[in-house]
C-alpha cells in the first residue's frame, strides 16, 4: 500500500491483484485500499481503520469522515 500510495498506483487494482497471487481472501485489506482511494487517507489510518471493528480510540478526526465511531482522547472543554 505504502508503494501503491508513493508511485500513484491504484491501491484497490493493487490490492486485488496481490491477493489474487496470494490466494488470500481479507475483506479488510480491500477496505483499506478503499479508504486510502475514496477518502484520501494515510496509509497506517486507513489499516487502523479497516481492523478497528467500528469503533477506534483516536484524536485523529480522519476516523469520523469514515463513518467509524471514534473514542476521543482530547479532554473536553470547561465551560467559562
């Protein structure tokens, strides 16, 4: 993914291509190809992304954008 991102390559042709040479059959790995093509997201968010199940404790906004439920580690505001 890492390559596919630096040589503008396409990383779900990539991504299909080796797990077709592979054998391996990994939704995950295919979502994050996604998320890194659809949603323009680094490479190590969009595998954090694709593994987290749906939820991800984070203070990187990216998650929201993707529709995963992110635990906030920024502290809330006090109120003045």
């Amino acid at each position: 993914m890492l390559l596919a991102k630096r040589y503008n390559f396409d990383p779900v042709k990539v991504t299909r291509s080796v797990m077709a040479i592979c054998n391996i059959d990994d939704e995950r790995l295919l979502k994050t190809a996604i998320y890194i093509k659809d949603y323009n997201v680094k490479v190590f968010d969009a595998f954090h992304a694709a593994h987290c199940s749906g939820t991800i404790i984070s203070s990187d906004s990216v998650f929201d954008r993707l529709g995963i439920r992110r635990v906030k580690l920024e502290g809330e505001e006090p109120d003045t």
